[in-house]
C-alpha cells in the first residue's frame, strides 16, 4: 500500500519535506513504519522519541495501517 507521510518540525528537516510517500506491505503496522523510517532515515535515532499519529489520534506499535489514512510524524517539542 502507498502512504503519505506528513512531517513537522525536525521531523520535516530528517526526510527533507512536509510530506514523504513510502510504500508498505498491506496490512502494515506503525511498529513496521517506524522501523522502515529508522532504516531510511538514521537520524531519527537521535531523537528522544518520535510518536506517529493516524487521522489525529495518536498510535501504538500494534495499530493497523490503512491506505487513505492520515498519518503524521510527530517529533518530540520543546516549551518553557
């Protein structure tokens, strides 16, 4: 399945846009996602965390992507 990505903050600067395509098996979990974003993007691993959001909620590692779906990476934000 195809999956559009959009990304935020350093997020956006690691993948170089706002928006990434990245094709996955169907079926496709987050955990599988995030694990395929380590792997084309290693910087991410420097990154206190990196949560990913599926049509404005936040999902764990066992959510079950679909193609359609809204999906954002959301990379950890600072504030004082």
């Amino acid at each position: 399945m195809q999956l559009k990505i959009l990304s935020f903050g350093i997020a956006k600067e690691i993948v170089g846009g706002p928006v990434l395509d990245i094709e996955l098996a169907a079926e496709a979990t987050v955990g599988e996602l995030k694990s395929r974003l380590l792997a084309r993007f290693p910087d991410f691993m420097a990154l206190s965390s990196l949560a990913i959001a599926v049509d404005g909620t936040y999902a764990e590692d066992d959510w079950l992507l679909q193609e359609g779906q809204e999906i954002a990476l959301i990379p950890p934000v600072s504030g004082g």
